[in-house]
C-alpha cells in the first residue's frame, strides 16, 4: 500500500496519483486540530471506501454529513467528533474521497 501524508493545501497536487491507483490511502494533516474526549486529532486519514461504509454512508441525510460519517468510520471515531472539523478540511475530505471513487463526486453531486 502506498500511502502520504499531506496538507490541506496538497489536495489537488494528488488527486491524479489516488484515481491513477499510485496513492492508497491519505493521512491528512488538519488545518486546525478537533478537539474531543480523548484530545486533540490532527490527522485524518482517508482511502477508498469498502461497499459496507459507502452505503452506511448513503444513509445519512446531507451531503457533508455523509462524508463526516464516512471519516468518522474509517479513523474508527464517533462522527460528532467531526463537527468541530473545519470547513476547508472537510472540502479537502470530500475531493479526496471522489479520487479514490474514480473521479466521480462520493455522493449526489458533492
């Protein structure tokens, strides 16, 4: 497995090498840490997404709120954890995760 840690400003530099199949999995670096029960999280990680999680995901209403819950279930986390996350993050999240669908948006045109 090929994997990279990057910044929020990295994104689009490497979303030709996660469609190409270079990149697996992204750990990325948040522009502002969340804080939670257990401290403070200042990584995300994201890789392509089993069937199981894309349609747990589908189930949730809201196009954000869908990719929240999916980060939330790849990093093994509660999902109102992620709600401190920053907007530019969870935008970074979401590119992220329609490169390693093939390009195509995760869900509804996101």
């Amino acid at each position: 497995m090929s994997h990279i840690t990057i910044t929020q400003a990295e994104v689009g530099a490497v979303l030709g090498r996660i469609a190409d199949g270079e990149v697996t999995q992204v750990i990325l670096t948040l522009s502002k840490p969340i804080s939670g029960d257990t401290g403070e999280v200042t990584t995300l990680i994201i890789c392509e997404p089993t069937a199981r999680q894309m349609e747990a995901m589908d189930r949730v209403p809201g196009e954000m709120a869908k990719i929240r819950h999916l980060l939330a279930a790849i990093n093994k986390m509660a999902p109102p954890l992620l709600e401190g996350m920053a907007g530019r993050d969870m935008v970074a999240m979401g590119a992220l995760v329609g490169a390693f669908l093939g390009g195509a948006p995760p869900i509804g045109g996101m």
